[in-house]
C-alpha cells in the first residue's frame, strides 16, 4: 500500500472514528483497524489499481492483503464484518483470467467526509506537517518489480498547491454533504485528502514510481489521480501540455514507416473533435464516453455485445450496438487491427521477452493487446522521459501522455527534440490553467 504521507493521527484517528460509528469495526485487532482505515484512504478517490472488469473497483494481491490483515482473513472481514466499508464486486475467476475486486462504499466515503468535517480530523490533524524534506528524488529508484528503475529523471518530490481553492471547493461542497452527488462527492473528497498532505508552506508530496512499461504512476493520493477540476484547483497559474493524440500518432507514423495504410486512424487524427461528434450524435452517447470507448479500443477492448467485452460494461448493451454499427467506429477498429499486427511484426524480441524503447520487457506469452500496449506506452513514456530533461525544474505534475509546468515552456523545442531523439512527429498543446469556481459549478449543474 501506499507510503505513508499524512500525518500518522490522521489515519489513527479516522480508524478510532471508524469504531465509533460501525460497531463491527471495533471487533477487528488494533493493526487491522490501521490498515483498513489506510486502504480506504488511499482507495476511496484513486484511479490506480482500477479493475479490469469495474472500473469503480480496485484490486490487491493476496499476498499483500495477508500482510496486511493476516492470512486468508481480508475476505471474511469484508463479507462477515464490516461489508458497509469495503464490497467484493468480482470474484477470482480462473478461466476468465479475472481477480477479485473490491469497492469503497457510499456509505464509507460518506463517513470518511463526515471525519474530514469533525473536530476529531481538526484535532488528529492538529499536528501539521511542518515542512516536507524537498529533493530531486521523485521518481523511485526501483519499479514496480523492484527491479532498478529506467527513468533518472530528476524532478521535486513536492509541489507548492493553491489551498485557497481546495479549500473553496470544499466549502461550495460540504453545506450538502448528505445530498452531494457522487461527482461532487469525489471532489470534496479530493480536496479533503489533498488538504491533510500539504506542510506549514502548502507544499503537496509527489512520488511516482515506473510500471512495467516505463510509464510513471503517483503514489499514494497523488495529483494524477484526482479529478480534473481538483488538479486544476490545486495548480492554478500553471500550465497544461498535452500531447495530442498520443497514441494513434504513433501508431500511424510507424505504421507510415512500414508501409502499412491506416487511413481511417489518419482521418481520426487531423478530425479528431468531429469525429467524435459525430459518433456521439448517431449513437445518443456523451462524448466523453465516446472518447473512453475509442481509447479503450488501442487497448484491446472487443466490438461484441457481451459482458466480457469493455465497452459492454462502460455504456450497455442497447447503446453498445449503435457503437459497434457505426461506420467509423468499425473502421477506426479495422485499422487498429491492422496497426498492431504490423507493430507486433516490427517489435524488438530477446528470447521469449518483447522490449520496448524503454528497455522494459513482456513475456510473448502475454496477449497481442497487452504487447501493443507496453508497446505504446514504452514510446510515451520516452517522450516524457525527453521533456523532463529539459524542463525539470519547471514540471510540477506528470500526466501520462502529458505534464503541468510552472512556468510556459517552448512547445517547439519540446516538438523537436521529441522528433530528433524518437523520430516522431508530434504535437504540444499547451493550456494555462485558470481555475474559476464558478465555471465549474455551471459545468456540474449541466
């Protein structure tokens, strides 16, 4: 689980508010009730760890779960002692390559809110972080295997936040606390998890450690993983780069350099915005759903009305038809097909290990979709890799296939040097972030 970075009274206090308020609680030995308050913490709020077949659901290994809770004692507390807290939503599934998967309930992210606003959080967080130590070490020595990290980026391992915003989310938020919806809910508490990180000079943790592609992931409750309007809250005067199209650029441009056409992921590409609109339109679904849905295609997600299929479970099975139907879902389909077939060819192998730009490896044995993938984000993370070097003073948050900036950095530097080092031609794109309550008060009322 995370490493810790609140104050250890903050999470200590919250297990002994847990007891108070769920009877079944007080049942669990001392170290359990820690922990679980730990976990809740750290997974009421976070995309990281997300399930593959539930997306509001996390999963954990058994062995870090025994660590934890003790041996094969995790899932008869959740089913027979405080199922209020944590539910199992899916279960180990051998043949179907699932794992268990479990979810922070309404109920327990009502309770964690309802702490945040009691003088018992005001007085275990009385005791305030009086100054994070600041490094140049935000990036962890070792990945997520422990083995030694690739990326030597060398970027603070702190980042100065605007509290007045958290603070006026908070309070646009916490007068309906029972009626919030679960947005306004996730927002509140984001702010709330935020606000007890920050030291005496408002300066917010950042560690990321390195996947198994090369990617980068926050630990802990980091900056990455909350919502748009919290991060933009949190750093507001900063600037927001984006690479656009990330993935399908990549996938055209090697698919270019191999003689391969994919014109439809071309089309999609200089149209991104009307092809999107489009689809919306015909098919009656929002087009952020429709953005996940494309996305979710590079990662292997299947065209079939089936629960086994992604996009079944993200939009249902009336709307999934329409989806599946539509010309230029079918044929930006096609052509992904075609990419990765060809990318698969071209890739890099040692023994039975395929290697990505990283020099990070996967097993042939992994399925196409997971190759591609490690693939894909091997090259991402090696621009990203590119642009913290020349910036990294200025970057405050990694993204995946982006990053925030204090200060306005020189797109067409960052463009050529991506070009020289990688052979890619990409395009930055670059926001600055004004963040206006009000803006997104009209947004959530819509």
């Amino acid at each position: 689980m995370m490493k810790n970075q609140f104050p250890k009274s903050f999470i200590v206090g919250f297990a002994e508010f847990l007891k108070s308020e769920v009877y079944q609680f007080s049942r669990l030995a001392a170290k359990q009730q820690t922990n679980f308050a730990k976990m809740i913490i750290e997974y009421i709020n976070s995309k990281k760890r997300r399930h593959n077949f539930d997306s509001d659901s996390f999963s954990m290994s058994s062995h870090e779960l025994n660590q934890l809770f003790g041996r094969s004692k995790f899932n008869k507390i959740v089913e027979l002692t405080i199922p209020k807290l944590v539910a199992k939503t899916v279960n180990h599934n051998h043949a179907k390559g699932t794992t268990r998967a479990y979810k922070i309930t309404s109920e327990a992210k009502g309770l964690f809110l309802k702490y945040c606003q009691s003088d018992q959080s005001e007085k275990a967080s009385g005791s305030q972080i009086t100054r994070h130590k600041e490094t140049h070490q935000a990036i962890r020595s070792r990945d997520k295997n422990f083995n030694n990290a690739k990326c030597k980026l060398t970027l603070s391992n702190t980042v100065k936040i605007n509290k007045q915003n958290l603070l006026a989310i908070s309070s646009w938020a916490e007068p309906a606390t029972d009626e919030l919806e679960e947005h306004e809910s996730r927002y509140a508490i984001s702010c709330h998890l935020l606000l007890k990180q920050l030291d005496s000079n408002n300066r917010l943790p950042s560690y990321y450690q390195e996947a198994n592609s090369g990617r980068l992931y926050g630990q802990g409750c980091h900056l990455q993983y909350q919502p748009k309007m919290v991060r933009e809250a949190a750093l507001d005067g900063c600037w927001d780069y984006d690479i656009a199209n990330c993935h399908f650029t990549i996938m055209s441009q090697l698919c270019r350099s191999y003689g391969v056409e994919v014109p439809f992921i071309e089309h999609y590409i200089s149209n991104k915005a009307t092809v999107r609109k489009l689809i919306a339109q015909e098919t009656d679904l929002d087009i952020k759903i429709v953005k996940q849905a494309l996305i979710s295609l590079l990662y292997g997600a299947k065209l079939v009305p089936s629960f086994e299929s992604q996009l079944f479970r993200l939009i249902g099975p009336e709307k999934i038809r329409l989806l599946i139907n539509h010309p230029a879902v079918k044929n930006l389909n096609d052509d992904i097909k075609k990419a990765r077939k060809a990318i698969l060819k071209h890739s890099h192998t040692h023994g039975n290990k395929v290697i990505n730009v990283m020099r990070k490896a996967i097993s042939k044995q992994t399925t196409n979709s997971k190759i591609f993938c490690h693939l894909l984000q091997g090259i991402e993370a090696r621009m990203l890799n590119i642009v913290g070097k020349l910036y990294s003073n200025d970057i405050v948050l990694l993204m995946h296939d982006g990053w925030v900036s204090k200060t306005k950095l020189n797109s067409q530097l960052i463009e050529e040097a991506i070009f020289q080092e990688t052979g890619f031609h990409i395009i930055v794109e670059e926001t600055p972030i004004k963040f206006d309550l009000s803006d997104w008060e009209y947004k959530t009322a819509a």
